[in-house]
C-alpha cells in the first residue's frame, strides 16, 4: 500500500500499472487515474469570494422546491431566505451530534473494505461488526487480514473532520 497525491501515484505506478486499485480517502471510492500528464491545478470558479476575514468562501447556487407554506415562511424571516436557510442548516448540522459523520465513516470504509477484501473470510460479519458501531469487534473481525488491509480499513472507519463538512 501507498498514500500521496494523484500525480505522485501516476509517476509511481506508471511503471506498473497492473492490479493497483486507487482509493480516494474522503470517499473510500476507487478512483480510476489519468495517466495523460497531470493537469493544472482549477482555475478559481467566478462564484469565489473572499470575505473581509480573509477567508475565501465559494458560493454555490442550486434550485430546490419547496411547498408555498414554506416559501411563505421563508419570505417572512429577517435577513431573507438566504440566511434563514443557511442558520436552518447550520443548526440541523448541531443537532444531528455526530451521526452523519459517523455514517459518511462506515459508508466511506465499506466501500474500500468491498473492493479490497470483498473475498475475504470474515468480510460478512466485519461489515456487521463495522456498523454496529463497535470499533473492538470490528478490528476483531479484521485480525487474520493482511495488516496493510486492515490499518487502511480502520483508518478508513474513524470520523474525521471533513466528516462533520
């Protein structure tokens, strides 16, 4: 197993390319890698923004549907419906204590531990023991799997920061 960026992975493997699965860590996703030269780094989008703190925020507009009593709603709030949505999700994510952080986690190492050790014996009830929550028994079902499997597995199981995004 290797780590490093997708440029450093292409000059890595190009030499061998044959059998190397590439695992995106936030996901947990294979990613398929362009073996063309690497391309420049994204141009920033005419949505970015920096503030007055110095910290650049990009603005993302998409189109919902809503039903008119929650137009109507919206349409009441100060601040306008921008800022209401915005503090309706900001406090959403508060409450919600961790649990859509802990399922992006099992999800985002489901998906690699499927790919990786899918065959594997014990994959049935380290998939069971990895949605249980129970990181010990988890481990546990990992224990006769190749250890560079299993510390990127339960690397791949614990929150992180990007989790709670």
């Amino acid at each position: 197993m290797a780590a490093g960026t997708r440029a450093e992975l292409v000059r890595e493997l190009s030499a061998n390319p044959t059998g190397a699965l590439v695992f995106e860590d936030a996901s947990g996703r294979v990613v398929d890698l362009d073996w063309r030269d690497t391309p420049p780094l994204p141009r920033r989008s005419r949505n970015h923004r920096a503030s007055a703190d110095g910290l650049d925020w990009v603005v993302t507009s998409r189109e919902f549907t809503l039903l008119p009593r929650h137009w109507d709603w919206l349409a009441r709030q100060s601040g306008g419906a921008s800022q209401a949505l915005r503090r309706l999700v900001d406090e959403a994510r508060w409450a919600d204590c961790g649990r859509t952080a802990l399922r992006t986690a099992q999800e985002r190492c489901y998906r690699a531990m499927a790919a990786l050790a899918g065959d594997y014996p014990g994959f049935e009830d380290a998939a069971r023991q990895l949605f249980s929550g129970d990181m010990g028994a988890f481990g546990e079902a990992l224990a006769r799997w190749p250890v560079d499997v299993r510390t990127y597995l339960v690397a791949l199981a614990q929150v992180c920061e990007e989790d709670f995004a």
